[in-house]
C-alpha cells in the first residue's frame, strides 16, 4: 500500500508524518546492519608453547561478535592441536585471533555468506572462522576448503569452518587443518589415526606418508614456511 500505514492512514497527513518519517528511519537502519559489511573490531594474540621446528605454520583465526565462542575455548582447542600436529615437525606461531561484525549472515557458515565474508576480510590464509553455526547441507561439526574442493567457491580456499558445539574440538581442528595443509580429502580406517572420518579424543596419531603430504604440499602452497 504505497503512501499509506495500516488501517488506511497515509503519510503525507499531518497526523501521520512523523510515525512514517520514524518508520523509514528504523527500517533503514535495519537493512543497513543487515547489509553491513565485515569489519574487524578486536584482536587477540594467542601464544604457543610449541618447540623449534622444521616447519612453521601461522593460523589467521576469527570469530563473530557476539557469537557463541568465547577466546579462552579457542586458544585452548588451538594449542592442543598444534599439539598433535607436531608430531609431522610443524610447529604453531604465535596465532591472532580476530573478531568481526557486520551482516548478522556471516555468524554461520553457508557457503554464499561465506564467500562474502572472506572476500571482504581478506585474511591471511590458512583461515579458520568458528562460527556459530552451519547452514550447508549436509552440514558438518567442520569443514575444511582446500585448493581441490574450492574450484567453485575460490575465496574459500585454505579456510576452515568450525560450529558451535563441534565434538572433539581440538582433535576436529587439527583434522581439519591437515585436510588443508595436504589438500586432501583422504581419511584413514586405521586405528587411532587423525584422519579416521568420526574423530574421538584419542584418535590423533598421522603416519610417515601422512606427514610427508602435509608438509610438501603445505610447503608448495605457502602455507607452512621454514
């Protein structure tokens, strides 16, 4: 009913302009926010513990304002899973965790959302946003976006997704992190592996040839240096 409110009332009467003029502010302003874009509005170092190693890897992490995770969860599952990915000589550099806002969208992971979002932060990569939740079907606890998988969705690439309520946290993050670094959507049937497809919190052990094609192709594609 253009020109008019509910009831038949219109804006242009003496009585109803104002109500109208505050009405298109307040509407405006919620497709502003809702169109927002992503922003940076705090960082956070994370430090490591990890030892000397032959190969460096550094983590751009993110998370949205307000959302559900809180840093201290994050720098904890982060340290333990530079843990296990020691074991295959990378050590974890000190990490920045960035919290952003904008579209109240980019609080999940949905594959067209998420584009947006990367395109606008432009991180430096490997990424990993934990976001509030997934909205991909089929939705995963995490995912991980290498190279291989990303020919449709570029700015995905090196990026990793982790919802709220992810099981196994730490083991799921470095799962996800050596699908990355090895470009690679492999799994392993082996016992107590990393790769297995359910992880559980002893799983955590990556053999020899395992270890060899996180570290080469890690290396080939920038995302571990030496």
């Amino acid at each position: 009913m253009t020109g008019a409110a509910q009831g038949g009332a219109r804006c242009g009467s003496r009585v109803w302009s104002v109500v109208c003029a505050a009405l298109a502010a307040t509407l405006g302003a919620v497709a502003a926010a809702q169109h927002a874009p992503p922003r940076i509005v705090a960082t956070e170092r994370i430090e490591t513990t990890a030892a000397s190693a032959p190969y460096r890897l550094r983590l751009a992490l993110f998370t949205p304002a307000g959302g559900p995770w809180q840093a201290a969860t994050i720098a904890a599952a982060t340290r333990e899973a530079a843990a296990i990915l020691a074991q295959c000589g990378i050590g974890l550099e000190p990490a920045t965790l960035y919290t952003y806002d904008g579209d109240a969208r980019f609080r999940d992971y949905f594959t067209p959302w998420s584009r947006a979002l990367v395109a606008g932060l432009a991180p430096e990569k490997p990424a990993v946003f934990f976001v509030a939740a997934t909205r991909n079907r089929p939705a995963f606890d995490a995912e991980a976006v290498g190279r291989g998988n990303s020919r449709t969705r570029p700015e995905l690439a090196d990026t990793v997704w982790v919802a709220w309520g992810t099981r196994d946290l730490p083991v799921a993050l470095a799962h996800e992190i050596a699908h990355v670094l090895a470009d690679s959507g492999e799994h392993s049937a082996a016992a107590g592996n990393l790769m297995n497809e359910q992880t559980a919190p002893g799983a955590t052990r990556l053999d020899r040839e395992q270890c060899a094609r996180m570290v080469a192709t890690g290396a080939a594609n920038g995302l571990l240096s030496r």
